[in-house]
C-alpha cells in the first residue's frame, strides 16, 4: 500500500490558511475580511503596512482601515512604528492563548453584558392593566433567563481568569 504525502508550498499554505480562517471568523461572529486580516498578520512574521494588507489580500484600503481599527478595538493586533517610515504598520499578537481570551472577553462585553442588563430592566414591569398571571408568567421567564446569562457570564469569567498551564493540563486530561 502506498502512501501519498501531500506537500504544500509555504505560499499556498498560508492563503488555505488565511481563507479558511476567514470562513471560520464569520461562524464566531466578525466580518470575513476582519479575520483574514488577523490571520495574514498571525502568519507573517514581521509588521506590515496597510498597503502590504491591502495588496496580499485584494481589499480596498477603507476595508483594510475599518478592520484594522476594528482588530485594534478587539486588542488582537497593535500598531506599530518603524524608524524612517511613514507608513503604519500593524502586528498581531501571536499568543494565542491571550488572543482567545482577549476575544472571549470582548465578546463577553458586547454580548453578554448587555443581554443580563435588558433583562434586569424587563423585570420591572409596572402595568397594572396585565393580568397577575401573565405578568408572572413573563418575570418568571425572564429571571430564568438571566439566570442563565449571569451563568454564562461567570463561566467566561471563570475561563478568562484561569492559567494557561491548568486549563492544557485539563483539557488533555479530558481527551486521554
């Protein structure tokens, strides 16, 4: 029996990485060209300019801007200056570990926090015309799910504040 081992130029492997990556970013919620941006700046290991982006990924230079402005917010890529250039340059982290929590945190901030803080205001309800059991009915299902949303919330506060080593070691303890 033989065996075909597939051999792929570093070029080609980056783009098949920087595509899928960028498919995968749309499933977790950002813009595809956001997270190709981030993957092109993971694999390359010096800074570069907007023009380098825009260029490598065929993108205008407003949708290189916005996204790297927007990778900045998220705190997963920071600009950075060269002597004698006039050109921004940016850099990924390339702690994965810390770009993931960063991620979770920011996602945290903009999804969960404000879901617990509508509910809390949902169950100050002062009607007096609604009827005793709907209005049961209604705060009742809406503690339960903040319960659930403050659970979430906890659990990525438990994620976020674990150590490295810990959460390796328990995950390849599960997987044994």
């Amino acid at each position: 029996m033989w065996i075909y081992l597939c051999v792929v130029k570093l070029n080609e492997a980056k783009e098949q990485f920087i595509l899928n990556w960028g498919a995968l970013g749309t499933q977790w919620g950002i813009n595809k060209t956001m997270a190709q941006i981030h993957a092109l700046l993971l694999v390359s290991p010096d800074p570069l300019s907007t023009e380098d982006i825009m260029n490598q990924l065929q993108i205008s230079r407003g949708n290189a801007n916005m996204n790297l402005r927007e990778l900045m917010d998220w705190g997963i890529v920071e600009k950075v200056l060269k002597t004698g250039e006039r050109k921004e340059f940016f850099l990924a982290d390339k702690d994965i570990w810390k770009v993931a929590m960063r991620i979770i945190k920011e996602r945290k901030k903009r999804e969960i926090d404000p879901i617990i803080r509508t509910l809390q205001q949902l169950q100050e309800i002062d009607d007096e015309s609604a009827a005793d059991k709907d209005k049961k009915q209604f705060q009742d299902t809406v503690k339960q799910i903040e319960k659930l949303a403050n659970q979430a919330s906890g659990g990525v506060e438990s994620l976020v504040k674990m150590d490295e080593n810990w959460f390796t070691g328990t995950l390849l303890k599960i997987f044994r």
